[in-house]
C-alpha cells in the first residue's frame, strides 16, 4: 500500500507540484466568459497576458519594472507550457537588464550539480557534459537551456537549488529522522531544518494527495517539505554571502502559490528578505489572484489522462521517478 502511495506521488511531482487547472475539454464552454479585456488567445500555447496583484494586465515591462527591487521573484511554472517558458526567458533577460548581479535559481537541478553547472558557465565543459554529468531534468534543452544560456552569455550564477532524488525517496519512505542516519556528505544536500507542522500548506498537500493524515502520508508531505526547505535554504544563503543580489528563482507553480511553500520558509529563515510571487493561471477558468501575487494567465496543456484505463504514472517524465528503494 505505501509503495503504491508513493507511486502516486510521483505523478503528484509531475501534476501535483503545478498548479491545478481547467482541461482543454472540461474548460471549451466556457470560452465565451473570457473577458475581451484580456488580450490572451486562448487556442495557443505560446500567448500569455500578465496580470498584476491590483488585478490589472500589464506589460512584462512593467511587470519587471515592478519587481526590480525585489530579493526574490519566485517565477511558479506548470513544467513544460511552451508559454511559461517563454516568459521565464523573457522577465530574466529584462531582470538581469535591470540588475547586473541577478541570480538564476533553479528547482531543475540538485545541489550535487553545481561544480558541473560552474564549470559549463565558465566555458570548461560544454552542454554535453553538464547533461551527462548532472541530473538535468530530460525537457532541459527545450525548456531550461534558454535560462542557463542567458545566464552563460551575461557572466550570471545559476544556483542549483534542490534536493536529490534519494533523499526525497529515503523521506517518504522513513520520515525526516533518516536524514541523521546518511552519511555527512549526503546530509549536505538537503536543508538543516525541514517544518512538517501542521499548517495550512500541509492541508492543501493532503487535500491534494487525496487522503487524511497517515504515517505514510507524513513520509510524502516531509519529502515535499524537503524540496521547499532546501531551495529556501540555498536562496537564502546565497543572499547572506551576496548582498545586493537579486534572485529569479524558477519551480513548480505548487511550490509557489499564496506563499505557502518556498516563499515562507525564505522568511522564516530572514524576514528583512522581500519576494515577489508570479503563478500560472489558465486564460479559461482566470481565478481571482491575491495581493500577494502576480498571475500569468495562458492557454491549458492538452489532457494528461482521458479515461480511467490509462496509467497514470507510467507518462510521468522521467524527472518525476524516484529510486526504488532508500539506501539507508
């Protein structure tokens, strides 16, 4: 039973960790609501209209300009829209316009990957081997290369911000108290301080997951606080040891959303540190933002499973597969 939990999470780092949103077909009736106020085309992937925190559409120059004095621009994604990626490519060139000391972030590496991902910025290596050598996730070329290819053009940092995949296995499996039974040297790629109290960000993770409170459950929401942890953690410290730095930081939109996750462990860990929020929203079904947060409204991606037949973790990205079992 808790294997097949776990299988499920899997899928829930594909879908889960993204925002949840109309499908193409539940969402077509509706698309005689959508406001002619809101220049977004609804049958491409590729068009995306920014609406402020006031509710308003305005430009990504604006928007950039808005954000500029911010110390993290936490950028939520639904992996793999063409159109999410685009505007990533797009506010990080205009950042790093305003501010030559702008630092990438990125959920898509470990932290096991930074010297590889130093040394292809420094010109030692080239992309062949940052793939090979790191844990890219597979749609990096056609998702992530623009970002890290800004960053290697302009002399930026990328930060590789995340978590391994064994240690997110080893904690859904056993709890956060595996962590002290690793070796010294895993510990290292994970946040010192993981908070699974209860809390409002784990009643929608539970809610999400589909179930109550169980000691497997408690495995999964510790995994997922894992993620939010260490990313914190690695923005946070990089900003200790770089003041004046702004950090882009890009992630599943789950992560981001109402500042439940990464965006609240950064201020636990420094209060004086401002963040600005963006979440994907569809242009179909545009849900009423908060203060807090910056929407990008955009076309749907096509259904993932269309009938009860289909298995649903066998199309996970392979990015999503955990190892089979803990090592420790």
């Amino acid at each position: 039973m808790k294997r097949l939990i776990i299988i499920c999470f899997s899928a829930f780092i594909f879908s889960g960790c993204q925002s949840t949103f109309l499908s193409q077909k539940d969402a077509s009736n509706e698309k005689h609501q959508i406001s002619s106020s809101i220049p977004v085309r609804a049958d491409t992937l590729y068009h995306y209209q920014i609406i402020s925190p006031d509710g308003l559409p305005i430009s990504l120059i604006d928007m950039a300009d808005g954000v500029k004095d911010k110390d993290v621009v936490l950028v939520g994604e639904w992996h793999t829209h063409p159109a999410v990626h685009l505007f990533q490519a797009q506010l990080m060139a205009a950042l790093a316009d305003r501010n030559p000391k702008l630092v990438l972030s990125m959920e898509q590496f470990s932290r096991p990957d930074q010297t590889v991902i130093d040394r292809y910025l420094e010109g030692e290596i080239g992309e062949q081997a940052l793939l090979s050598q790191t844990a890219a996730w597979p749609n990096y070329r056609s998702d992530y290369r623009p970002l890290v290819d800004i960053a290697r053009q302009r002399g930026l940092t990328v930060l590789a911000a995340n978590t391994t995949k064994t240690i997110v296995r080893c904690l859904a499996e056993h709890g956060p108290d595996i962590i002290k039974k690793m070796p010294a040297e895993q510990q290292k790629y994970v946040a010192r301080e993981l908070d699974t109290t209860d809390g409002p960000y784990k009643a929608k993770f539970l809610a999400r997951m589909g179930g109550d409170q169980s000691d497997a459950l408690e495995g999964l929401y510790a995994a997922q606080v894992a993620w939010d942890e260490t990313m914190a953690e690695t923005i946070t410290e990089h900003l200790t040891f770089h003041p004046g730095s702004q950090i882009m930081h890009v992630a599943g939109s789950f992560h981001v959303e109402g500042g439940l996750g990464i965006a609240s462990r950064i201020l636990r860990r420094d209060a004086t540190l401002t963040t600005a929020l963006i979440v994907p929203s569809s242009v179909l079904n545009p849900v009423s933002g908060d203060a807090k947060s910056y929407r990008l409204l955009i076309s749907p991606l096509p259904e993932r499973v269309v009938s009860g037949e289909e298995n649903l973790s066998s199309g996970a990205s392979s990015h999503t597969r955990l190892p089979e079992r803990c090592p420790y």
